[in-house]
C-alpha cells in the first residue's frame, strides 16, 4: 500500500514542477514584449509575480498530496519510498537540479522545515550527472570571417527585437573602436578570421530598463566574453540603443552579481545557461548562476552544498562579524567563508522597538523588491545546523545571550531555527581607514550613487550609518541592513524649522513636532560623524541629498509612474553621456 501512495506522490511532484515551470517560462517569455513596450512599471510587478509563484505551487502540490495520497503526509518511512519512486521518474528529465529541489521544497513544506536529510530528500547530493557539455541549442553561432559591421545587426535581428534603433552605423562604430581597443591585442598571435567563433545565448537577459545581450568569443582555445547592453531612447520614439560593450570579466561580473540577481531569461534548461556564463565566470560559484537567471529556490539548494564542503574544508571557526555589533541582528562568520550568517535578536537594542516578525517583513520587501544593484540578496533558513566545536567561545556566549529563543544546543550539534544568510563585505566605516584621498573619493561617490539609485528604486534605506552599507571586491558600495528600510513614498521629508525664539535655538530636543514617518535629510550630515574628510568629499559630490526637496522630486517622479534607469557598470563606460 504505501509503494502505491509513494508513486501517486512522487508523480504529483513531478507533475507540480512542470505545472510551474511552464508558468514560471510563459510569465518570462512576457519579458521581451515589456521591454519592447516600455512598460516598465509592468517588469517591476511581472518579477514580483515571479516571485510569488513558486511557493504558491509548492503550497497547491502539498493541498492536493493530501487529498489525494490519502496517507500521513509527515510520516518518514512514506518518504523513504517517495523518493525511490521520484528519482526513476526524473531520470530523463530536462532540468533534473531543479525538479530535484522542487521535491525538496515540498518535503520541507510537510515537515515545516525540520531537518532535511539525504534519506529521505536531495539535501547534500543531487543524481544529476557533472561535467556535461554545452548544448548547441541554446546559443546562435557566428563565423570570425564576418565583418562587425555586418555582424552587429546580424546579431540584432537575430534576438527578435523589432524596435528600431536611433542609429544602429553609430553605435557599431562605437563597439568596433572597444573591439580594436580591447579584444584583438589579446587575442592569440597569429589567429585568423577563420579561427574566431562567436556565440551568443538564444535569450535575451531582461532586468529594469535594460536588455543584455550575452555571448562569447572562442579563438584557439580561449573564451573572450561579451555584454552588450541595450536601452531605449528617453523619448516616445520607443527606439533602441546601444549604450556599451562589456569586455572585462570583472565588468560582467558585476552585471551578474549578488545585488542584480533575477534576470528574466526565457531558457528551458537553465543548467545550460548557468554552464555557458560560468564558462567565462568560473569564480562565481553555480548557486549565484542560477540566481542571476531567476531560479533562487535551487541557488539556496546549491548554497547548502557550496557551505557544507567549503566549511568541512576550513579549518578555522566561525567567530563575531567584524565591525561595529548591530542593534537588531546578530551576526557572525567563518573568515576562510565569503558569507555572513544573521541572526534577529530576542531583544533589539534600544531605541529599536520593532518586532521579529516586522523585521522579517523588511527581509522579505527587499526580496521582492527592485534593488537597483544595491542591496544585497539573502537567503532565509530555518533549522540550520552547525558543529558547536566549530564556534568560538566569544561568538557561544553571544548567541546564548542574544538570540536563545532560535538556539539550540544538543551535544555538538548548534542548530539555528531562523537565520540569514549574506554575501560578506567590508563595512564602509571600516573600509574607510587608511585609503588614500582618490580611495576614499571613489568610495563615498559610490556611496552617494548608491542611496540615490535606490531612492530612484521607491527604496528609502532609513539609516545610512556608513556601518551599514558595504564594499564589494570589485569596488561597488552595497546596502545591507533592512531592518529601518521603507518606500519612499511612505516618507514625509521635512526641511528643519527656523527656530523663531531664543529658547528654541538653544533646546537640547525638537521644538517642533516630529511624526512618525517624518525625515529631515539634513540630519544626514550625523552620519559621517567621526569622519570629517568623508563627509566633506560627500557634501562635494552629492550635497542634493541634504535638502528635502531632492526627496521630494524623487517622490514625485515615483507617483508619476517613472522609473529610474541603473547601470551595474560606471558612467565613464557609456557610449554617450545622455
């Protein structure tokens, strides 16, 4: 009996994740039309649906598990069964990662997320085969022989945009001077025409304002990659443009990082995808591929595996994070591991007076969120489990002191029932210290660029202690800390009002009245406290940040329906200022 409910499940899985990956493919094949219409409000909501629709599948395969496997759906033994009926079924199955952490993802929901093991799920280890090849299929293959000017719009037509483009001779001229420049001295000595291949991803990679086009160059052996980004005129034209090409591996990184992740890309078998971009990005591990194209369900099942054999291999301990100790969130590291893991406290230090839960909505606004290239993406976790001789004394007692509610301890097991789990960077307060003045320029314009864009994104981050933004390897200032972020226009900003009195000049506390939700962007002068020659570069470049009226613009434009364009490369790489 149980043999048979343990197919009827299996198949029911299977069933589920093809249901869902047919809508989850039909609302990003929406993406190219989008952008072809300008619709720009609608990328914003088409991504938010994205987003939403895997749980709620996971949520309809397990309603229908139990009406119709008729069986104790958390009974152990049925799942034993369950998967040795589900991997037979799978065998031959197109996106075998993904399915598999579809199954995951049903199981975690039954057992409200206990421990998951490989006995009964695909926790440490998935029946997908290594190394396989790149299939043909997904990429268009050009010959080197093909002159660039003939090339260009070659590849144009051939990514099914039918906009016409400001002026298509204008910008092959600007791509041929970058190629010129930058990718013929490095090619190998002696190559011919004939020993170029170009190669070019069938879909078009679709995020805010901008489409991407992604390929490569093969020569002899060697993989030059490609970025070609494309936007649209200002105007009612509709027309397109060409705004760069995208040459250097850290460039292209950046357009893939963990702040940019949920391209729409219109693939079919994404494990391909993630194969050709990590062809040229082999650095960046797979589960940050398969969240760059939009599938952060299997990049967390990939994570789990990454930080399992990354921290076996360590020999180190997981310690307190560097920096200044927050006043909502615990949070520590393994300084041989790239990621930081946190914690919400029991109790926030005064004068925080949110809840867990409230915080935890802040989490999930910035998931589901435009962030603009400048907040960081996390992974949420219940029941992580650690070895506690892996931890520091210091970092014991603090997690028995601050977070005992989500703790437990039993032998040398540590388990954590809720945590985050976060790309580490350096806190820009403590990145500032000992940088020359062209450091410390570059870093605060960073800085400044990055609390205008996500001002443009309807983000208002509420506390821009410099504590809580980080820096990136490759120089990009990031927001990490959501626990006071908001929309904008849920804001009231406020100019100070000009004291009318004496005794209101010199009042140690607001004369004025202050509601809840009131901002005064001169106050914003406190957070360089400590650091004069930050905040005078600040005030040089971006002073407009000071005066409410900024704000208020920004809001305006929001209401209006605009949508701000960003760019994950630095201005001096356009084509043309506009």
């Amino acid at each position: 009996m149980i043999r048979a409910r343990a197919f009827r499940l299996a198949q029911l899985i299977v069933n589920g994740f093809d249901s869902f990956f047919a809508d989850y493919l039909n609302l990003t094949l929406g993406a190219h039309v989008r952008f072809e219409n300008a619709a720009w409000l609608d990328v914003h909501h088409a991504q938010q649906r994205r987003q939403t629709l895997y749980q709620e599948k996971i949520a309809q395969v397990v309603r229908l598990a139990r009406n119709t496997v008729d069986s104790n759906l958390e009974d152990p033994e049925l799942w034993l069964e369950v998967k040795k009926k589900f991997i037979p079924l799978i065998e031959n199955h197109r996106n075998l990662e993904v399915v598999e952490s579809f199954y995951n993802s049903v199981y975690c929901h039954v057992f409200q997320h206990k421990v998951i093991r490989d006995k009964y799920a695909f926790a440490n280890h998935s029946t997908a085969p290594t190394g396989r090849e790149i299939d043909k299929t997904i990429y268009r293959s050009y010959s080197g022989s093909i002159p660039v000017r003939e090339l260009l719009p070659q590849l144009i037509e051939d990514s099914g945009l039918e906009n016409e483009f400001e002026d298509l001779d204008r910008d092959v001229g600007f791509i041929q001077k970058v190629l010129q420049r930058d990718l013929m001295p490095k090619l190998p000595s002696g190559a011919t025409a004939d020993d170029v291949k170009v190669q070019v991803l069938r879909s078009l990679f679709f995020r805010n304002k901008a489409a991407y086009l992604v390929g490569r160059t093969l020569c002899l052996g060697q993989v030059y990659p490609f970025v070609i980004p494309i936007l649209h005129s200002e105007d009612e034209s509709r027309r397109l443009y060409v705004d760069t090409l995208l040459l250097e591996s850290s460039d292209i990184s950046i357009v893939f990082s963990f702040t940019r992740t949920y391209f729409m890309v219109y693939t079919d078998q994404p494990s391909q995808y993630v194969a050709f971009l990590r062809s040229f990005m082999p650095r960046k591990p797979v589960f940050e591929m398969y969240a760059a194209i939009g599938f952060p369900k299997h990049a967390k099942t990939e994570f789990v595996r990454y930080s399992v054999r990354q921290i076996k291999k360590a020999k180190d301990q997981f310690v307190i994070a560097p920096g200044i100790k927050g006043m909502v969130m615990l949070v520590f590291t393994l300084p041989s591991f790239n990621y930081v893991f946190k914690v919400i406290k029991d109790r926030f230090t005064p004068p925080k007076s949110m809840t867990r839960e409230e915080v935890k909505e802040k989490y999930t606004l910035v998931k589901l969120h435009e962030r603009a290239g400048r907040m960081a993406d996390t992974q949420e976790f219940d029941n992580l489990v650690f070895d506690r001789r892996r931890f520091s004394d210091e970092l014991l007692e603090e997690l028995r002191k601050e977070v005992p509610s989500v703790l437990e301890e039993n032998g040398n097991i540590l388990l954590l029932r809720h945590c985050y789990v976060e790309r580490r960077m350096i806190p820009l307060n403590l990145f500032l210290p000992g940088k020359n003045d062209d450091e410390i320029r570059d870093v605060i314009d960073e800085y400044g660029n990055a609390i205008k864009q996500m001002a443009g994104a309807n983000i208002f981050p509420g506390d821009m202690l410099l504590k809580n933004f980080g820096v990136t390897r490759h120089g990009r200032v990031v927001f990490y800390d959501y626990d006071e972020i908001c929309l904008l226009e849920e804001c009231n900003f406020r100019a100070i009002p000009e004291p009318r009195t004496e005794e209101q000049a010199m009042a140690s506390t607001p004369w004025y009245s202050v509601a809840e939700n009131d901002v005064f962007p001169e106050e914003f002068r406190l957070f360089f406290t400590g650091n004069a020659k930050a905040r005078k570069i600040f005030e040089e470049l971006h002073d407009d940040l000071y005066d409410y009226r900024f704000w208020k613009a920004m809001q305006e434009k929001i209401a209006s329906g605009s949508v701000e364009s960003v760019y994950p490369y630095r201005r001096m790489k356009r084509f043309q200022q506009r």
